[in-house]
C-alpha cells in the first residue's frame, strides 16, 4: 500500500471493516440491557451487583486501551483485533455454562471484556491514521456503525432469549461476535506506523556494520521504554488535552448510566421487555443518523469540535433531569432518541478532538490513556446508577445523577479557556521566578 493512500483507496476498504467491528462489539454491548434485566430475573442479586458484570466488561473493554494500542503498533493492529475475537468466543462459551452469577464476572466481565479491550482502542485509532481532509466524517462514520448494532442485537437477543433461553442465546451471541476475527483480516497497518518501524530497524542495521556502539537494552531498560509510550503522563501538561479528557470522561459516565437506568426504568414502569428492545433499537437508530451528521458537520468547520461537544453535553443534561417527571411510554421512547442523538453521538469527535489537541505522533497513546479513563468512568457509573435504584426504590435519583455528570462536562468545556489562561500565566510566572533567581545569583557571585 502507498504512503498516499489517505482518504482515498484502501483507507475506505480499511473504514468498512472498522465500522463492521465496531457494530458488533460496540452494538453488542449497548445492548448488554436486554441481558440485563434476564440476568436480574435469573439470578435475583440485586440491580447494582448485576451491573457491576457489564462495568467489570466495560472496565476491560476500554480500560485496556493503552496496553492494547501500544501492543498494536509493536505487532500490528490486525493481530490484537483477532486475538481479542477469540477472547470473546471463549467469554461467551463458558459463560453459558454458568451456575452462579459471581462466575460470569469471570466470563462474561474479564475473558470477554479482556477480548473486547484488544480490539475497541485499536480498531477506533487506526481510522485516523487513513483519514486527514475527512477525518471527522471517517470517524463519524465508524462509530455509527455501532447504531446499527444497537438497532438490530435488542431483537435478536429478545429472539434468542425466548427460544432457546439465556445460557443458549450466549453461546449463539459468542458466535456471531466472533465474526470480528474475519473482519479484522483486512485490516492493513497504517503507513506512518511501518514507516517509523522500518526506520528503528534500518538505523540499527546501519549501525552495526560500522562497529558503532548500540546502547544494549536491559529488561529493566526495555520496560521503562514501554511504561513510557503505554502511560505518556507528559500529555497532561497539555491544558487542551487535560480539559477534553475530564470532559470526555464525565460524559462517558453520563452514556453509560443511561444504559443501565432506561431499560431498569422502563421495566419498573411496567411497560414490558418489548419496550424495552424497542427504546434499545431506537436509541441505536438514533445513533447511526447522529454520529454520521455530527462528523460531516464537523468536518465543515462552521462551529468548532469543542462548541458540538458542549452542544452535546448540554442536551445531555437537560433530558436527564426532565425524564423522572415524564413517567409515560412516549416519554421514555423519546428520551431513548434523544439520548442516541446527543449523549451517544460524541463518541464520533472523540478521535478528532484528542488529534486536534497532541497529533498524530502521540496520537495511539493519548487515546489509549482516554480510553482506560472512560473504562473507570464506566465502572464507577453503572454501579452508582444501580445502587441509587436499590437505596431509593426508583430510578429517579440515578437518571439526576447522569444528568449531573453531563453538566460537569459541559461545566469543563465552559471554562476551560479561563483554565487554560490561568495554566499558562502560571507557567509564565515560574519561567520568571527562575529566570530571577538566576540572575540574582549571577549577581552575587559576580
């Protein structure tokens, strides 16, 4: 492939395999709700321990974003994404097999979660990499692939249930989502990626025929070069960057609530589970229409990322803390739209706005260390939403908590050019102080 193959050619090849994983890993998950409230009926543990298999799942499935980034470009992306397929094909199996519900935290949460965390951070970096003109639609594009997951899983799941029950429905399940493994074949590594590869090995070869002497890396050596690249802290003294990543995960938090509370919600409504699949679908549908817009608009620079963002988070906020009083069909159906148009659809600026901030070179792993960020976000998120469910009878109080999340990630974007100019005047402040300090003792010595 061509170094120049960058929104055209195989970089489209590369979008469309992209966008079928992620419907189905990222589709599939969204759609974990439907399982969730079998699993409560199954196993009769409570809403906050149910959830916490999904957040142990989510943990891994974006927490592993920087070990699995930084082992895709040593071995290449394709790799990790086929190693992650049958991760997940395993996860699935034994979970079918399983007695007790603190067994599939094991399945389900970490061998699953693990398989879903190789392939999510490589499969979302490696798009923009192929795409630079068009690389918010690219992005936009992906993720709503993952609408279409959210639209067609909540039926099939629903089918499969109902016909073969849950422990034969997870098995099937594992094997369509082992359908990644295929997909991933056709994915190339990005030609900036080879290029710096080829370009460490040809100075080493060069190196050694001179008799030149190359620095022989101890293990010690070799893993504070790899800790290094896996947890690049120096990025926080990036402002941008620091404020997108505070943002981003509250945000994510706030997304991920909302996947536990609106099925919970609706089933204590008692509107039964084929509302359920239909807000799940809907939610899904909204996404694919959204995420493709919201990527196209950005790419025409009318309003800023950041501002689309913060249109995003606002809507977020406002649906959450209005839901609790609309305890109608029409009303959660709606909420479920509104939250794929607005709460779901940031995830397609998420690679775009961490780009804009640091670049491509630091680009695999800033998103790496967003990712793991969002996996906590996701942690702390679904059980706090399910526990306010248990403490207070109603999922009234978690739907708040959500929105409160969504505000505190506008309240960031808000601010974050008054953080900025207070980050830098600081910064300003102690180059003098030192510079100062410098001179008065040129002046005393002298």
């Amino acid at each position: 492939m061509k170094n120049t193959d960058v929104d055209r050619g195989y970089s489209w090849v590369v979008l469309i395999f992209c966008g079928i994983i992620y419907l189905i890993i990222a589709g599939g998950v969204k759609s974990f709700g439907v399982l969730y409230t079998e699993l409560l009926e199954y196993y009769e543990a409570g809403a906050g321990n149910t959830a916490w298999i999904s957040s142990v799942c989510m943990l891994l499935f974006m927490g592993l974003g920087p070990f699995s980034n930084f082992l895709g470009e040593r071995y290449t992306y394709r790799l990790m994404m086929a190693i992650g397929s049958v991760l997940i094909l395993i996860g699935y199996t034994a979970s079918a097999f399983v007695p007790r519900m603190d067994i599939l935290y094991l399945t389900y949460g970490v061998v699953a979660g693990t398989g879903y965390g190789l392939i999510f951070a490589p499969c979302t970096t490696i798009i923009s990499f192929y795409f630079k003109k068009r690389r918010s639609l690219a992005n936009g594009l992906m993720v709503s692939f993952s609408g279409f997951g959210s639209l067609f899983f909540p039926y099939m799941y629903r089918f499969l249930i109902d016909k073969y029950g849950l422990h034969g429905a997870l098995l099937i399940i594992g094997a369509v989502f082992f359908h990644t493994c295929a997909a991933s074949l056709f994915l190339r590594q990005p030609p900036q990626l080879l290029k710096k590869k080829q370009t460490t090995e040809e100075e080493i070869a060069l190196a050694t025929p001179q008799k030149i002497e190359v620095p022989e890396k101890t293990p010690s050596g070799c893993f504070n070069e790899s800790k290094t690249r896996i947890f690049k802290l120096d990025l926080f003294y990036n402002p941008k960057y620091t404020i997108l990543f505070c943002a981003i995960f509250f945000q994510t938090a706030n997304f991920a609530g909302n996947l536990v509370a609106l099925p919970g919600h609706i089933q204590s409504l008692g509107f039964g589970k084929q509302t359920i699949a239909l807000s799940v679908s809907l939610l899904g549908g909204s996404e694919i229409v959204a995420r493709a817009f919201l990527g196209w608009f950005a790419d025409l620079n009318i309003i800023t990322r950041t501002h689309l963002f913060m249109v995003c988070t606002f809507v977020s906020t406002i649906i959450a803390f209005c839901i609790p009083h609309l305890p109608y069909k029409e009303a959660v159906l709606c909420y479920a739209v509104l939250m794929g148009t607005f709460s779901g659809s940031f995830w397609s600026l998420m690679g775009v706005l961490m780009v804009d901030c640091i670049g491509l070179d630091n680009f695999s792993p800033a998103f790496g260390l967003l990712s793991m960020a969002s996996a906590f976000a996701i942690l702390i998120g679904q059980p706090i939403t399910g526990w306010l469910k248990d403490a207070t009878g109603s999922w009234n109080m978690s739907f708040r908590f959500s929105g409160l999340l969504s505000a505190l990630s506008f309240l960031f974007c808000l601010t974050g050019p008054m953080i900025e100019r207070c980050w830098c005047c600081h910064q300003n402040t102690g180059t003098i102080i030192i510079e100062d300090t410098i001179q008065e003792k040129s002046k005393w010595k002298s």
